[in-house]
C-alpha cells in the first residue's frame, strides 16, 4: 500500500494556519514547489491533504464526483440557509444547478442592463471626493445592489449589512474553521438569520402573488421549481435558490472588484489601454450591453486578475473512498483542498507567471484545465460567467467617470472569508476629468 502523503513542516501548535489566514494561493504555490502535488498541512485544530498542479485539476475535473463529497465542507450553507445545490452529488446535483443556472443568465443581464447600470452609478457617484475610500466594504455594497437588481429585479441594499455578516459568519465557522460551531447558536446571528429567511419567504411570495411579466427571474425560477423527479423543491430550498444569486456572490464578484482597482493603479499602462477602450465604446453617455463583447483590454484585465488574484484558489472536499494520487494513498474521510489554482503560478502554463499580463491566452489554459479560477468539473461556480461580464461592464464604468489612487505598497491579502485586499485597503477617488 502506498504510503500517507508527507506533512508540510509549520509551527507548533498553530501549524500552517498564519500563512494560510493569509495569501493563501501564494502558500498553496510555496508548499507545491517545496512539497510537490500532495502533502499534508495542520492549521490549529483542521487538517487537510492538498493536491495541486495540473494533474489534480484533472484528477477533480474526472473522478471528483465518484470519491469526493462537498458536504461537510458546504453543509452549512444548505443546513443555515437552504442551499442545497452544494451539497448534492450525481443527477440532483445537475438538475439543480440547471434550474439555478436559467436565473442567472447573461440573458438576464442584458434584460436589465439599464436597471443594473443605474444602481451601479448611484454607487459610484458615492465614491467621488472620497480620500480614503474603504475598498472592500464598498465594492461589496456594489456588487450586492448590482446582483440583486439583476437576479431579482430589486435592490437589497436595505438589507445588506444583515446579509453580509451572517453569510461571513457562516464561512468562517463551516469552511474556514475560524470560529467553533457555536458561533452560529449566537442571539445575534439567530436573529439576522430568521430575517433573512423571512426575507427570502416573503419574495417568493410577494412574486407568486404579482408576477413581473418580464423575463424569468430567480425568483421565477425559484417559485415554480421542481427537483429531478418532477416534485416541487420545500419552501426552505427554494427560498435558498432566491438567496443564491447576489447571497453568495456578495464576495467573490467584490473582492473581484477590488483587486482590480489595485492592479489599475499598480500598471499604468494597462490603466491606458482600457480608458481608450472604453472612451471608443461608449456612445454619448451610455455604454451598451452589446459593447461589452467588443473590449479585448477589459476582458483581459479581469481575467489577468482572476490569474493572479484568484477567487477560489481551492476546492474543499471529503474523501468518500480510499484513492491514490501522485505515489501517495488519501484515505475515506480525510479532508482535501484541491489547489485548482496555483498552476496559475507555473511557468509551463504561464509564461513569466509574475507578470501582470493582460494579453495571456486564457482560452488554452481554460481548456487545459490549468486556468481555473473558479474550479474545475461539477461544482464548478455557477456564476462564473456572468461575474466576468458585469466586472467588465463594473470596470469599464468606473474608469469612465472616476479617477483611483491606491497607496504604492503591497497588498496585505488576507484569506477569510475569502481571499482579499483586507479591510485596511483604501483608495483616493476623484472624478475624472471632463472627456
């Protein structure tokens, strides 16, 4: 039999869990080039086996759904609020994200284009004159009226510091084991989560009761939704359906925001080449949905920072059945996170990886499996597409009307609930010019 895949060496005690509370996709790389694609690591109480590198983006891409189960990791998004499709596996797995995958459409987006660029300006007018803008907080105020206005047809900015800290609360406590599991039995958090239910309940039913006419929603979708088998989903699923689209998203699509205000005013000359782009796309005063497809420059800039700024560098999983990899035997019901991102980082899938290059071809990588920034196979992010398209539209009118200035000095990347530019990360806003 072979042999249990080596330790990575750590502190006592705390183990890997500094470095990993961290810049957590540069630790995944470190410990690759140092370990190769498995090994083990220990963060205070958790221990997990990692496997990196092309072949285990293949290994998931191919046999994640006959020896992995995301339930242990995810099961508290689907047993707090409802969110089933992370925790199924086979045929209820596929239907389900099929059912969620009509609510948010690029389609959907286009539907409401005005609608969502309206919300998107009454933003970022409130960023203009500010000095030391709070980068990570705002952007998750923006994209969380940007994806409400277009997966439900209304703002749930009212509602949004509620939604924010509980659905944070719940990562740290199921996926990054930050806080102990009584943290979800808190007064407050028991509070915040009823009203988010409630809320939830009560969209379903005010739609049910006065139907848009408009182009299927989530909510649509949510209401009339039945499971494989043809029966409708229980009112607690589908008001997880009603949550999914801007709940979750709230901080993948912010810290994807984020880290491009940085990387603009880090190049300068990338910086140029999209303020031409985009001054050449707009016609008057407004940019058309239609244009978007047509901005080489901003697509690479978004794709460039999901290179190098990855979402989810890792997909957590359990072990369902013992399986060799690499050498090494991963045995049933160890924990794994497959570093899907750091061949990112690799020379032979990306030329200079160091280099913030917005022309790379992300379209070989795509098909290699080796650009993967937000995994790879069946539970690959639903919203993958439409996140790449609005942070396009989001970019193109940022620079538009603003002028960012962010502080010469690294990133401190911090990795929870997700990696990003931490809470400290401030910009100066002015307004731009005149054109």
């Amino acid at each position: 039999m072979n042999p249990s895949p080596p330790l990575a060496p750590g502190l006592p005690v705390l183990g890997n869990a500094l470095r990993m509370m961290g810049d957590v996709q540069q630790f995944l790389v470190d410990t690759y080039r140092q370990m190769g694609p498995v090994y083990r690591v220990r963060a205070l109480n958790q221990a997990f086996v990692i496997m990196a590198g092309e072949r285990a983006n293949r290994f998931l891409l191919e046999r994640g759904d006959e020896v992995f189960s995301s339930e242990v990791s995810f099961g508290g998004l689907n047993s707090e609020f409802g969110m089933r499709v992370h925790v199924l596996r086979g045929r209820p797995h596929r239907h389900l994200r099929k059912v969620l995958a009509t609510g948010l459409s690029r389609d959907l987006l286009a539907a409401r284009w005005d609608d969502v660029t309206a919300a998107t300006e009454r933003e970022l007018a409130q960023w203009r004159g500010q000095r030391a803008l709070p980068v990570v907080d705002r952007c998750q105020r923006l994209a969380a009226a940007q994806l409400s206005v277009a997966f439900t047809g209304a703002n749930s900015a009212a509602r949004f510091a509620t939604l924010r800290s509980a659905f944070e609360l719940v990562l740290d406590v199921t996926i990054a084991g930050k806080w102990p599991a009584a943290a979800l039995k808190l007064p407050a958090y028991r509070r915040a989560r009823a009203e988010i239910l409630a809320f939830a309940r009560s969209c379903l039913a005010e739609r049910a009761a006065h139907p848009t006419g408009g182009p299927a929603d989530l909510l649509d979708r949510a209401n009339e939704a039945k499971d494989e088998n043809g029966n409708p989903y229980p009112l607690e699923v589908r008001a997880g359906m009603a949550l999914q689209g801007y709940f979750a998203g709230i901080n993948t699509v912010a810290y994807l925001y984020s880290f491009m205000m940085y990387a603009l005013a880090r190049h300068p000359d990338v910086r140029a080449r999209v303020l031409a782009e985009v001054d050449a796309a707009y016609d008057g005063d407004r940019l058309d949905f239609e244009r978007l497809r047509g901005l080489p420059a901003l697509h690479g800039l978004v794709l460039e920072t999901l290179r190098v700024y990855p979402p989810a560098p890792g997909s957590a999983r359990t072990v369902l059945e013992d399986f060799d990899f690499e050498g090494f035997r991963i045995e049933r019901g160890k924990r794994v996170l497959v570093a899907t991102s750091v061949p990112h980082q690799l020379a032979e899938h990306f030329p200079e990886p160091e280099l913030f290059d917005i022309d790379r071809d992300f379209a070989a990588g795509r098909r290699a499996s080796v650009y993967a920034p937000f995994s790879v196979g069946s539970h690959t992010c639903l919203g993958a597409g439409m996140t790449e398209v609005l942070a396009v539209a989001t970019v193109a009118m940022m620079v538009r009307r603003l002028t960012v200035t962010a502080p010469d000095r690294p990133l401190r990347i911090t990795a929870t609930p997700g990696p990003n530019p931490g809470r400290r990360f401030a910009v100066t806003v002015a307004g731009r010019p005149k054109i």
